[in-house]
C-alpha cells in the first residue's frame, strides 16, 4: 500500500464511511477507489482517471492538496516520459482556395471633392437644424411664433400615456437547437442523465473539463479530431455530428473515445474486472 493510500483509507476509516458509499456518492467505480487505497496505479485505463480520482477522492476525504500533489506531478510526468505516438488519420484534410479579395480602384480628384461637397452640405443641414430648434426653444412665452417655427410647438404638447405592457402568453414551442455542424468539422454533443465527469481534447489542446449536471447538455467541436474521458459511461447521452450513438457503455463505467469526421470508437475500455462487475 503506498504512502497516500494509506492516508485516504485513514482519512476515510476516521468519517466512519465506506469505500461503497462513497462510489454512490461520487459516482466513481468502487474498484477504482479500492486501487487508489491499495495503491495500484495499473487498474485505471489511463494516468489521466488515476490523477483526476485522486483530487475527487481528497476532496470528498478533506485531505489537503501537499499530501497528494506530489503523486499527482510524478504521475504526469511518468506519462509525459511514455506518452504513445499519435493515432494516425484515415482521412485526409480539406484544403480550400481563397481567391483573394478584390480592391477597388482608386478615387480620382473629382470623386473625392464630390465627397467633400457632400460632407459639406451634410454638416450645413445639421448646423441649420440645430439652429432652428434652440430658436424655438428660446422663443418668449406669450409672443407669436412664425410659420417656420410653429413645426415643432407640437413638441411641448401632452402626449397620450402608453397603454401598460400586457403580460406574454407563456410559448409551448421550444426552439430547435442548432446541432448541424460547419461543413468540415466534428461535432459532439454531451447531454447527463446523472453526473458524470468529462475531459474533452482537440488534438494536444484542452477543450474542456468539468462535471456535468443531470440534464445539463454540453457541444464539442474541433476541425480535426476529438478526444473525451468520460467517468460514468451509462450517464450520458452522445450525438455525433447530429446523430445518436448508442449507450457507450455501463453506469460508473469509465472509458476513452475519439471522434473523427465520419467515425468514432472506443480506444480505451475499462479494465475487466470493472466490466465483469457492471
């Protein structure tokens, strides 16, 4: 058993709880928090679920960040050190051909004073309309007003209150998503039936971690390629570019997959022992 096992089991044994419980809780495999207890870095399907189980396990056990942070960076270095080769690609990429953009020509004297006329008489008619108004507003009470004048003597007459805004009629349409994606990109959709953790790449590139809330729906798009770990299998609904994919897999079930335009698979199933118990 290693050095941080030792301190989750004596953190959890001191609340008095259950390795089972707190997998319903955390909705984190038992067997996975069995292993981190024992030590067993080699049950998880990959150093990411072993480093991303520690943090939940501390915080659900109040053990402070020092006592596993230094786990948690030699881990990441360990894969860092023997990290595999990319998956190679099956599909090659789109290139397209910008035409570029066409200027316009040039503006000769005459056009640009003919601009400069118009700017002119522009700022002549606002000149000449501000003028007007501070006339008629600093005309003396009691005295006739000219012709010219008299337009805007409706501006200090009462006008009619509006009627009150009638409340809106509550709408039993819900408006489509818009779930096509750009010609040339992947597309997924996560939507939670219960909580379940994601981690999505686009390539080397983080596109997004968290845990996701019962009915709580999160779209991924990337031009290339997509890459998620997803903690509880049987949680989450997934549309690949639009379509439904079945069940990948079992509640608390962890797994990989990758997305690509025109496919996608499971590239990391969980270990056996977690299947045999689902």
């Amino acid at each position: 058993m290693s050095r941080l096992g030792q301190k989750f089991r004596a953190a959890r044994e001191a609340k008095g709880w259950t390795v089972e419980q707190i997998a319903r809780d955390t909705r984190i495999s038992a067997v996975y928090l069995q292993a981190l207890e024992d030590g067993n870095e080699s049950a998880f399907p990959a150093p990411i679920f072993y480093r991303s189980f520690i943090r939940q396990y501390a915080q659900v056990l109040d053990v402070p960040e020092t006592e596993y942070q230094q786990e948690v960076e030699r881990s990441a270095a360990d894969e860092q050190l023997h990290a595999p080769p990319l998956l190679p690609t099956h599909f090659s990429a789109k290139r397209y051909d910008v035409p570029p953009m066409p200027t316009g020509p040039r503006l000769s004297r005459e056009e640009v004073r003919r601009w400069a006329l118009r700017l002119a008489g522009l700022a002549l008619v606002v000149v000449g309309c501000s003028g007007v108004y501070e006339a008629w507003r600093k005309w003396p009470a009691g005295q006739t007003m000219p012709g010219w004048l008299k337009w805007s003597s409706n501006a200090n007459s009462p006008q009619p209150k509006p009627a009150p805004p009638q409340p809106e009629q509550a709408s039993s349409v819900t408006p489509a998503s818009n779930e096509n994606p750009a010609e040339g990109e992947v597309q997924v959709t996560l939507q939670a039936k219960e909580l379940t953790w994601v981690e999505a790449f686009s390539g080397s590139r983080r596109i997004y971690i968290g845990l996701l809330q019962p009915g709580e729906t999160k779209t991924l798009e990337s031009a290339d390629r997509i890459r998620i770990h997803i903690g509880n299998a049987g949680g989450i609904e997934i549309r690949h570019n639009g379509k439904s994919i079945p069940q990948p897999g079992s509640r608390g079930q962890v797994l990989t997959m990758d997305f690509t335009l025109s496919d996608h698979a499971i590239i990391r199933p969980p270990p056996k022992a977690d299947a045999d118990k689902s």
